[in-house]
C-alpha cells in the first residue's frame, strides 16, 4: 500500500510515492510540457534507477496524471495506491487544515481559485483525473496557506480601511507555508529541541518564489507574502513589496490598464526585471562575477532585502535561535547565503565559510562561537504532505 503525493503547477506536475506509513519515498519526479521541446519530458527516480520518458500528447495536467500512474504501473508502484495528497497554493478563509476531498471541497475551491488564478486551477483538474483513475483512493487536500491560519490579527490585518477585511476578505494569508511548517519542524530536530518550546526560527525560502516566515514556540508570528504570493522579498520574476503609489502613477499617468500591471510585476519583475538577464539565480551570479552591472544591481537588491527582511522578523521573535536556508536558492547558493549573513553577526549569527562551502541538507553553518545556529534545511514539500495525508487516513479508519 502507498500514498501518492502529486504538486501541481500551471505548466509542471511534480508527484512522489511514499510508504503506507509516509516514511519512505518509493519513487519521485516531475512532468513539465513548458519546454522548448515539441515533446513533453517525464522523469522519475527510484531508489534503485532512474529514467525519462517523452510523449508529444501531453498538454495539461489531466494528461499528466494518467501517464504518471501509467508509469508506476510499468514499474509495479501504481497498483497499491491507497490515499492521494494534493498540495493546494490557496485555501481563502475556507480551509485552515488538510481537508478530505468530497464536492462540497471542489466547489469551494473553484470559488477560491479567482485569488490564485495561475495555481488553483490547475491543482483542480489534477484533483478531478486523479479522482477519475483512482476512485477508490482517499483524496486530500494540503493547502500552503493553512499553516498561516495561526496568524496574529497584528500580523494578518493589513491598514487599510478595516471595511475591506470585513466586505473583501482582503487579509494576509500567505504561502509556502507547507515548506515553512516541515522546514521549522525539521529545524528543531536538527538542533535538538522541541518543536512547541520557546524556539524563535526565520526560515527564509528562496527560490524562484521567495518568502520569509518567523515561527516562535512552533507558531508562525509573521510572514512576507500576503494576500498574493506578489507580496515580500524580490523573486524571480516578482517584484514584491513596492510603493503602491507607483500603480497609481502608472494607471493615471501611463495609461496602463490591469493586465499590464499583472505581467509585469508578476512576469516581467524581480531578478529577470533589474538584470535584464534571467530570473535563474545561476545566471545572475555567473554574470555578477563577470562584472556586468545590471547582475550585480539585482544580486545587491536581492541580498539587502533578505537581510532587512530577517533583521524586521528577528526584532518580532525578541532574537533567533536558528535562522534557516531552504528551496532552490538558499540550499544551493554558498555565494547568497554568505552575502546574506555578512551583516547579520549583530544578531550574534556567524557564518562558517568552510561549512557554508561544503554544505550538505540538514546540517548548521553557523561558527561554534555563534550565538545563533545557522541551518540549510532541504524542503521536503512532498514528505510533508504525505505525512499530512497518511495522518487524515489514520483518522479516518479509526472513526
């Protein structure tokens, strides 16, 4: 018996098959048809081998999960599957919890899908194939804002007129927050202590999407994204927090209608909108240490954001205990992480660059004589969502 994890994205599906018990990960991978390649690529990994496929029929996720299945079948995984995890990016004010999938929960995520138009979308077409190819399965729905429910109203509450909160239901309701709740549970482990003690956690996660989270006692006290992932840190292709004014400008002096906006925060911002180069953080830094002006621009607005962002959550937490890289680019970038923590020994974080340089997942960068920790923490989004599922699961049949 296992419990299939599938991710869905606007243009990938990433999905990970795990034990009955969500301890161990049987296979992984990710379909993505956004490719300059006429064919749409697979790959899986094992713990014994991995491999690729390709396929010219794949353009949505309804084909992607039925070749997904199709594949696990070929390699005797896709028989025995008997719940299935859906990450969710936007819950609303609907879901505050992993929530089993019945119509009542479609609907109600069709009406929530208008606040995450690129992600919620696609993340109900998976539901609605993988209910069709596995009727019998348990479906459950793991949302990225339900570990933001915990918000303080001081945290939540944006100041505009209160009405808009009441009427709109414009609050903050943040996100990755699957990959903040495994990553601060995981930090304690790292560190020997209880996950709902006194210990203040920052976990920065950075990567093409970029969000920091302060978490205290296990609770989150404040995080950077907001009522869209737009908001916070500068990303790869998002702009993130600016001067709202500037839209204003722009609508009223510039003619620019919504849409415009849209792309162009949204698309056209961030790493890819200052360097003019890409949004992938490699290619920032390769031509950053060549010298080009409008990388090394982007790589000093990035890295000044971060550290403002986690010298504002530290003065919330009273101090850090532990302060966390994880996604893309915090695990993979000694040269960010270092850049990061040169202003922050103030905070009593020091880095150790021997550490920083050799780095591995799970481990603390941080100098013996640092008063603070320093971790690298591989996200396990996937992990985290099995374990969500395998625990509705358990509570189900004891019912």
């Amino acid at each position: 018996m296992s419990i299939l994890v599938l991710n869905a994205g606007s243009s990938t599906l990433k999905y990970a098959l795990f034990d009955e018990l969500a301890h161990e990960q049987l296979a992984r991978g990710v379909i993505d048809w956004q490719t300059q390649s006429e064919k749409v690529r697979l790959e899986l990994q094992t713990q014994s081998a991995s491999q690729t496929q390709s396929r010219s029929d794949i353009s949505n996720n309804r084909d992607a999960v039925k070749w997904i299945l199709h594949v696990l079948a070929d390699i005797n995984l896709g028989e025995s599957i008997r719940a299935v995890g859906h990450r969710i990016v936007h819950g609303g004010t609907y879901f505050c919890q992993p929530t089993l999938i019945n119509e009542q929960v479609l609907q109600s995520l069709e009406q929530v899908s208008k606040l995450a138009p690129l992600h919620n979308p696609p993340a109900l077409m998976t539901i609605k194939a993988a209910q069709k190819y596995l009727p019998e399965a348990m479906h459950v729905a793991v949302f990225d804002t339900a570990f933001f429910a915990d918000l303080p109203p001081s945290a939540y509450v944006y100041p505009i007129p209160y009405e808009w909160y009441e009427q709109y239901g414009i609050r903050r309701f943040g996100f990755h927050g699957i990959s903040h709740q495994y990553c601060s549970t995981r930090a304690a482990e790292v560190l020997g202590r209880q996950y709902d003690d006194s210990l203040r956690l920052v976990i920065c996660h950075l990567g093409n999407g970029c969000s920091a989270t302060a978490v205290h006692g296990g609770r989150p006290l404040a995080t950077t994204m907001g009522f869209t992932p737009l908001e916070g840190l500068m990303m790869g292709t998002r702009s993130g927090s600016i001067d709202p004014g500037i839209l204003i400008y722009l609508m009223k002096q510039k003619d620019f209608d919504p849409e415009q906006l849209d792309q162009s925060l949204n698309h056209q911002s961030g790493l890819l909108g200052v360097s003019g180069i890409s949004s992938d953080f490699r290619q920032i830094e390769q031509a950053s240490q060549a010298k080009n002006e409008r990388a090394q621009l982007a790589m000093k607005l990035f890295t000044e954001r971060i550290q403002s962002t986690i010298g504002s959550l530290a003065v919330l937490l009273g101090g850090i205990d532990g302060l966390v890289f994880t996604a893309g680019i915090g695990e993979h970038s000694p040269l960010l992480r270092s850049c990061v923590c040169d202003k922050l020994p103030f905070l009593g974080l020091k880095l150790d660059e021997v550490k920083n340089q050799s780095a591995h997942a799970d481990c603390d960068l941080a100098t013996i004589q640092s008063a603070g920790r320093i971790l690298l923490i591989q996200t396990r989004e996937e992990h985290m969502i099995a374990r969500e599922t395998e625990r509705l699961l358990e509570l189900s049949q004891s019912r």
